[in-house]
C-alpha cells in the first residue's frame, strides 16, 4: 500500500508493477492481480 498509494492503485496494478514492490514476488504478484480481476 505504501508503494502504491491506495488499494484502488494496487486494483488497476499490473502485474509488473506489482512485482516491483519489495517484497512482492512474481508468485504473490499474480494472485494478487488474478484476485482484484475477479471482482
């Protein structure tokens, strides 16, 4: 959240971006971007 400013921005991340918040692997990444997509 600190990295991307708003749960709205980590909605509309890629999964790119999301990769580049330390910490966030491309795993964890690609659940989290699959999640946000579902809703």
């Amino acid at each position: 959240l600190k990295n991307l400013g708003s749960v709205k921005r980590i909605r509309k991340a890629s999964i790119e971006e999301l990769e580049a918040v330390p910490g966030i692997g491309s795993s964890t990444a690609l659940i989290i971007h699959t999640h946000f997509q579902k809703k």
